[in-house]
C-alpha cells in the first residue's frame, strides 16, 4: 500500500462552532502532546474539559497539562477538569456490544450539563478515547456509530471534541480510516498516513435511533 500525507483543515486559532477532530498516532507522545495542546487552550479561555480515557492514559494527559501550566488538581477540584474512565463510560451506553442512541445521549448529555451547569453559555473541550478503546477490541462498526452518536449529540450540547486513534488500527484498513476522516470536522494526521484524503468539511450530524 502507498502511503501518502494527506490534506487536512487545521485552525488553531479558534473552533468551529461543531469542532470534531481526530488525532491519528503513532505513538503515545504524540497523542498526549496534541490533547495538553488542545485542553489547555480551552481551560485558559475559561471553556472546562470532559476526559474519557484508559487509567493507564489519565496521568500522562494530567501531566501533558501541567506541562502547559495548568494546575491540575485545581482544576479537578473546581469541576473544570472532569476525568471518566472509557470502559466505564461505555458501560453505560452499550447493550449487547452495541452502542444504544438513547443511553448514550443520556450518559454523555449529563456529563457535559453537569460540567456546564452555571455557565451553560461557555463550550466545553472534550477528550475521549472509547472509539479507540473499542476499535482495539475489533468492535469497528460499534466505533463509526459512537463517532456519529457524538455528532448527533453536537445538536443539543455546546462541545469540541478531539478523538484519538493508533494509525495502527488502518494500515491493512484504508477504507476504514476514510470512513473515520468523514465522521469529523477536522483531521490531524500522524506523519505516514494510510491513504490521501481530501480536505474535510463540517458535518451534518446523520440521526440514528435507539
């Protein structure tokens, strides 16, 4: 297979008002660099953090943090910085190692009105692993519908969301990596791509049902 850099839409000067990206990496610094980069923005500018990762994840991200000055225990304790366990999230929403639309809007819609409450106004950042975490358990298609689950749910909730995924999963899936670009509004590429993709365009969130 030929791999090739693709074209991406980047602004890091600011979000569009559905931010949904994805960080392809190859390895673990990489990904966790990206994140600090992109949570701490949003905690300086006022805007909490919703992270949903592994336990072996969780305090590498905190000190990626505390690398761009953010105190993290502070922020914890002022509900600015809120860190969920993925298995256990998913838990919540999964029914017969299927992602359920009406469970996972109840599951994740709390966290982020919890999170907002008081300051319904201000967008959180989010971080989540569970698409990664599901995809590493060859649960591809229960993956693509959580990404879609997470864009429906960017109809009733302010959030920017960053999604994480190994480059590791798609070299023998090239299909299955433009399918993932599709599903988001922005794309970070690791450095060797699987396949060229084109640039990618805010989404119109596609309804699944229950």
């Amino acid at each position: 297979m030929v791999m090739a850099k693709p074209m991406v839409t980047n602004n890091p000067g600011g979000l569009s008002e559905h931010h949904h990206a994805v960080q392809f990496y190859g390895d673990e610094a990489e990904l966790f660099e990206r994140v600090g980069t992109f949570l701490s923005e949003g905690l300086t500018a006022g805007q909490p953090a919703i992270v949903i990762v592994t336990p072996e994840h969780r305090a590498a991200i905190e000190r990626a943090l505390e690398k761009h000055l953010i105190d993290v225990s502070s922020a914890r304790h002022l509900g600015d910085l809120v860190m969920l366990d993925a298995e256990e999230v998913l838990g919540t929403f999964m029914v017969d190692h299927a992602p359920v639309g009406s469970l996972f809007r109840r599951s994740i819609g709390n966290v982020i009105d919890q999170t907002l409450r008081g300051r319904e106004r201000t967008p959180a950042r989010a971080f989540g692993e569970m698409v990664d975490v599901l995809w590493k358990q060859g649960r591809t298609e229960a993956a693509i519908r959580v990404e879609v689950l997470w864009n429906n749910l960017a109809e009733t909730h302010a959030f920017s969301l960053l999604c994480g995924y190994s480059i590791g999963h798609f070299y023998k899936q090239a299909e299955k990596y433009r399918e993932v670009c599709d599903l988001h509004s922005h794309v970070h590429p690791h450095a060797e791509a699987v396949a060229p993709i084109t640039p990618v365009m805010p989404l119109v969130a596609k309804p699944i049902t229950a």
